[in-house]
C-alpha cells in the first residue's frame, strides 16, 4: 500500500532537524507500528485458539486473517468512535 501525508513547511524544517532522510523515518514509523501490531494480533490468535481447542492457522499473515475473521481485532475506521491507536 502507498500513503501519502503532507508536512507543512515548519513541520518538514523541524523534521530535517531529527531525520536525515524524512520519508524513511516516516516509513520506518509506520513498518515499526505494523509489526508491533501483527505481533499482538498474533498473540491475541495464538492464545484465543488454546483457549478454545480451534485450529490455528499456520504464518503471520493467515494468523492475523484468522484473528480478524474470528471477531478479535476491527478495521477501525469501520467502527464509529473508536480510538486512533487502541493497541
């Protein structure tokens, strides 16, 4: 997936100040907050399948699938009122 954001001037000077390159802090950013996410998501399956004797699905991705179709995580943006960041 491709994001797009806009920094303002002072944003972008204040940025140069703490990142060589902005763009791969930013990316950087946001990989880092993805695997933290997976890793809790995979935990959250992991333990859900023990505790109730369901197959779990085998690889990062399956897993987190898995976690979505079973109702323990939410695309966010589909539910109203919720947190930015809940993990």
């Amino acid at each position: 997936m491709d994001y797009t954001i806009t920094l303002t001037e002072t944003e972008n000077k204040a940025m140069s100040a703490y990142a060589k390159d902005i763009d791969e802090w930013i990316t950087n950013a946001a990989q880092n907050r993805a695997r933290i996410a997976i890793e809790e998501i995979v935990s959250k399956v992991v333990a859900h399948c023990n505790e109730n004797e369901i197959a779990l699905a085998v690889g990062q991705a399956a897993q987190v699938q898995q976690a979505f179709d079973l109702g323990l995580v939410v695309v966010l943006a589909d539910v109203p009122d919720t947190p930015a960041d809940p993990l």
